[in-house]
C-alpha cells in the first residue's frame, strides 16, 4: 500500500546532517516516502571552562547523564585540548537517552560503559536512574541545554540521588530557518517530524506568521515531551514515536496512516 502523505519533512538541527539522520531517510525512503531535511536549530557551547573544571573532578563524580548528542559533543570539546581529562570517565557509567547518543559517546568519547539507549526519552532514563543508581552515592554530572526540562533532576532528587546539572549549550533557531521553511510551504499536506519541543516552538512561530494553512501539516512528535509541545502550540498530532529512532518513526507514521484509511471507511 503507498502512503497517503508521500513527503516526510525532518524537522533537526544543523549539527545532526549524520549517520543517524541518513539512517532515518535511508529508512523512510524504503518504505516509499519522499524525505527532505529541515535545518532548524543551532547550537552555541557555552561554560565550557566550568565543565572541564568538573570533567578534572572525575573523582567526585559517579557517572554521567547525557540527554543528547550536543551533551556529549560539549564535553569532547571541552576536553580538547588535553584528552586524557576523559580517560577516568571511560570506565564511569554514563546513561544515555536513545542509540544514537550511545553512539556518539563510544565513538567520541570512548566510553565502555553506556547504559540507557532502549530509554526513548527523560523519563524514561529517570526512571532507569532511580532503579540503578544508590542514594545518597556522589553525584551525577548532567550537562544540558539551558531550555532543559527538569524532569531527571527533579526525578532524582525526589529519590535522593545527587545530580550536577551545568548549562553546557544554548538552544537557537537556524539563521535561514524562514527561507528554509518557504520551500515546504505549498498546498500539499505533508508530514513535518518534530524532534523536540524547541524546534516546535521555532516553527509554528514561523509558520503562525506566514499565515500558513496548518491543516496541510501532519505533525509527527519524537517522544512524548515533544508530543505535549505541539498540542500546546495548537497542532493536532498525527502519529508520536516512543523512541527516537527510525524504525520506532516509522511504525509511529504507518499506524496513524492505517488508522485514518480505516476511520474513512467505516
């Protein structure tokens, strides 16, 4: 059966044009969507002295949370200059949210000893945390976006789990986001992947502004925060992926396509 809606747009950020993203085309592409890429965040890296200071502090430390692939690259960055500052955290355990940070942490940081890729999103890895991590042991360093929901921090330390949580990137719309976002903005419904709720609030902004026809848009969350971001900006939600992966997107996208052919003939 060929899909209803042919054209996928992925909603991402500047620094993701890598494997994971070619793996998420690779795959919708062989299911018989057409895919193109929206380029709508940037991220700037900042207190970068301050986490080196505390990636010295190894020793104080149990572990690591990391919500994110920018989480990770803030530290190998901060690490730059002098890469034995990461050898004492490779074998430290580091909780991951989704494969593709996982990934990146082996790969970048050579970490051998990552748990938490089956957690779809921060929830999830909360919950992994509280059932693994014993109360009251050192503290979990947790570098994270400024616009970072709160719900691990608040998770543990309602668990007595000490959590050291440092700003390490900031959120920022792609600077050619506008005319980016203009070449999808036809007659044609199509599906827009929303990774996270910035990206959500960035593009309904822009799309609210052009006077945009928000009907042709089938929104498509990856996780259940990024879910709760388009009902808030007022966009029905068509399908939501429990994890952020492209297998999980795509049964996400051909669940809402069946359900709708079976509502229509009914």
């Amino acid at each position: 059966m060929a899909p209803r809606y042919e054209k996928i747009i992925l909603c991402r950020g500047l620094s993701e044009k890598n494997d994971s993203q070619e793996a998420y085309v690779k795959t919708l592409k062989t299911a018989g969507y057409s895919c193109d890429c929206l380029p709508t965040l940037r991220f700037e890296f900042v207190n970068t002295s301050e986490l080196r200071e505390c990636l010295l502090s190894s020793s104080s430390y149990y572990g690591l949370i990391l919500t994110s692939r920018r989480a990770a690259e803030a530290i190998k960055l901060s690490a730059k200059e002098d890469d034995d500052i990461l050898h004492p955290w490779r074998i430290l355990p580091v909780y991951c949210v989704g494969p593709a940070t996982e990934s990146f942490v082996k790969t970048h940081l050579s970490s051998d000893n990552c748990f938490g890729k089956e957690a779809g999103n921060a929830k999830e890895l909360a919950e992994l945390l509280v059932a693994s991590v014993a109360k009251k042991s050192k503290p979990l360093l947790y570098p994270c976006s400024e616009i970072g929901l709160e719900t691990i921090e608040k998770t543990l330390n309602e668990s007595d789990i000490n959590v050291h949580r440092i700003v390490a990137y900031r959120t920022l719309p792609s600077e050619t986001l506008e005319s980016d976002l203009l070449k999808f903005m036809d007659n044609v419904p199509k599906i827009f992947v929303f990774f996270s709720p910035s990206i959500v609030e960035h593009i309904v902004a822009l799309l609210k502004k052009k006077l945009y026809d928000m009907n042709n848009i089938k929104a498509v969350a990856i996780g259940p925060v990024t879910e709760q971001a388009l009902v808030h900006a007022g966009l029905k939600v068509f399908a939501t992926a429990s994890k952020p992966d492209p297998i999980s997107l795509l049964k996400a996208i051909s669940d809402a396509e069946k359900s709708g052919l079976d509502e229509k003939t009914e």
